[in-house]
C-alpha cells in the first residue's frame, strides 16, 4: 500500500473517507484536479502500488480518491455533475451530441503508409442521430459538408 499525501491543510489522514476508486492513476488525478479546482481537498491513495504493478489495481481495489467526512457530500455531488457543454461539439444540423470524430482519413493514412507528413487540419463528425457528415478544423473552425 502507498503513504497517503497529506493535504496542506494538515487534516489527518484517518479523517478521510474513500469517495471513488479508479483503475488508473491518471483517472484519479483528473477526478482529484476536478475536486480541488471546486476547493475540496483530496488524498489519493495505493497511486504507486498501481503504477508500479498495474495487474493488481483490482485486487487492491483500484486507485482511490479520499476526502473528509466534512466534504463528503460536497465531493460526491461534484463528481456525479455532467461536464459542462462549453468546448463540447455537437452536430450543426440536428443539435445531437451523439456524434463520432475521425480525424485520419483516407489520405491520412495513405501518408502513413508511405511515412509521409499527416495534414491533420480538419477532422471529420459523424453525427449518429441525424446521420449526416461535417468537417470541424482542428484549431476550432467549422465548416459543413453534406
């Protein structure tokens, strides 16, 4: 088992209670990044155990996020939030967010092929609801295609 990390509040760590468990380390931190942005402080815990050998994340239960029982409820309620819907691409003709993004076309990977440089200016959005097809720049433009 790894140490816990102290937060800098100097909160003792038998004071905190397991609020998620992650298989990866890189899951948690994000959870963790998203707790402490909303000023929650975190303790994440068996980190090292699972980058060092990451066939036992399950057997230990994965790598988990722990906060205190005074933050408890608060922590929960942010991490069951929805992301916000700022810099999420939605279909410019039906709205859906159900959506597939194919950045390597067939030209893409034509140049892969033959060890080219890959333009990877545009992408191309399936949108599952309406069916329809349209290209988004990867620097953020749009532009339609039927």
């Amino acid at each position: 088992m790894s140490p816990i990390k102290q937060p800098a509040g100097g909160t003792r760590p038998d004071a905190y209670k397991t609020l998620a468990s992650f298989s990866t380390p890189v899951e948690a931190h994000l959870a963790a990044t998203r707790l402490e942005s909303a000023g929650v402080k975190t303790s994440i815990r068996d980190e090292y155990a699972v980058t060092f050998d990451w066939f036992i994340s399950n057997a230990i239960g994965g790598v988990k996020i722990e906060v205190s029982d005074e933050d408890w409820i608060e922590a929960r309620a942010l991490l069951n939030l929805a992301p916000d819907s700022v810099g999420m691409i939605v279909c410019p003709h039906c709205g859906s967010s159900n959506i597939h993004i194919r950045v390597l076309s067939v030209f893409g990977v034509i140049c892969l092929l033959f060890k080219l440089p890959i333009p990877l200016k545009r992408a191309s959005v399936d949108c599952r609801q309406c069916k329809r097809v349209h290209s988004v720049a990867i620097n953020g433009g749009t532009g339609d295609r039927t």
